[in-house]
C-alpha cells in the first residue's frame, strides 16, 4: 500500500468509536500477567499494538505493507511506547518468531481469498495454551445499521467512517469465524459496536 492508503488508515484507526470498540475487545483479553508477547497480524498503523502495549504486553506488530509499519512505528514513538515492528507473511511467521500468548488479527479475514487457509495459519501460530483474537464485521454491519447508528450518534468527531466502512462491507460476504475454527475449539463472542463487529477469544488447546 502506498503512503497516502497508510495515513487514510492512521486516521480511521484514530477515530474515537474505532479506537474504543478495538479498546474494548484487548480489556476483554485482560492485561498481562509476567512476560507475555502479543502480536497483532495484519497490524497497519498499528492501533491494536499500542492498546496491548498499555496492557503490559511486549507487543509486535506484523504487516506486508512497509508503509503501514512505518506508519505504526511512528505513532508508537509519539505515544512513547516500545513496540516492535516487522514485515513477514502470515504463512512464515511461526517459522521465524517464538510463538505469542496472545495473537490477535482485525479485519484481516475478510479480505484474505482464502479464509480456511489464513485461519490455520492463525491458530497454527498461536502458543499452546495461548489466546487467539479475530475481530471482524458481522452481517450486522450494513448501511441502514451504520445509519441508524449514526442518527444516534452524530456524524462528527470521525463517527462518518463508520459509513464508509459499511459501504466497503455491502458487497462483502462476512466472516463466519465459528466455522473456519478446529472441530471442537471452544471460544467466547463479545458483540461490538451494536452488533456491527464481533471479537472472538479462542483459546488453544
């Protein structure tokens, strides 16, 4: 991605009803006990990071997009939070890095062209014991929903993105996280933002 699609995302990660449905789903997690790592696929600006950093983590972030790390390096030095940033493939990730205790992955799913695959991969990355966070919209998310919201809400202090992501989910088919988990795997659901988006805790076994 280019620079300019960086900062678009710096400023979407940056509204206030963003930041805090994201917020609220690391709380969910729960802060780190001793020395536990968090990595965040698919980070982009890296909003998720700097959350789980407050939380104690020794956090990284893990993206394709030069752009976007250096995007997610910066907001962390002005945050004054030590994060650490790296350019790998979901595929080889687990090959080069010690396996986290909690990995967490927003709005990565739904646009992989394999899902099953990028699911695997999540899980197969994750520690033994450790905790899996998918963030991803429902079919809640739509444009009538987003309006009503807003009509609640306002359309200012950067609510109007809400719009633009529903109009960017209208054609799109929404992740079934359930079905795209092991036989059996055992996880908890926190409805976000009215329903639009839901986290998933999974735990590995």
């Amino acid at each position: 991605m280019s620079k300019l699609a960086a900062r678009f995302f710096r400023m979407v990660q940056s509204a206030p009803f963003y930041a805090n449905l994201h917020a609220e789903a690391v709380a969910w997690v729960g802060v780190a006990s001793g020395q536990q790592i968090w990595w965040d696929i698919g980070c982009g600006p890296g909003l998720i990071t700097r959350q789980a950093a407050r939380s104690g983590y020794a956090t990284m972030g893990i993206d394709l997009s030069p752009d976007m790390l250096a995007e997610a390096a910066k907001m962390a030095k002005q945050d004054g939070l030590q994060i650490a940033y790296r350019n790998i493939d979901l595929q080889c990730v687990s090959d080069v890095l010690e396996k986290p205790s909690v990995l967490s992955a927003a709005s990565l799913l739904a646009v992989l062209s394999d899902r099953p695959a990028g699911m695997r991969q999540l899980y197969n990355a994750t520690r033994e014991a450790g905790k899996l966070v998918i963030i991803e919209t429902t079919a809640e998310m739509t444009i009538p929903h987003a309006w009503r919201w807003l009509m609640k809400n306002g359309w200012k202090n950067g609510n109007w993105i809400l719009m633009l992501w529903a109009i960017s989910r209208r054609k799109m088919i929404p992740v079934d996280v359930p079905a795209l988990l092991p036989a059996g795997c055992q996880f908890d659901y926190l409805p976000l933002l009215d329903g639009m988006v839901g986290a998933w805790q999974i735990k590995k076994r």
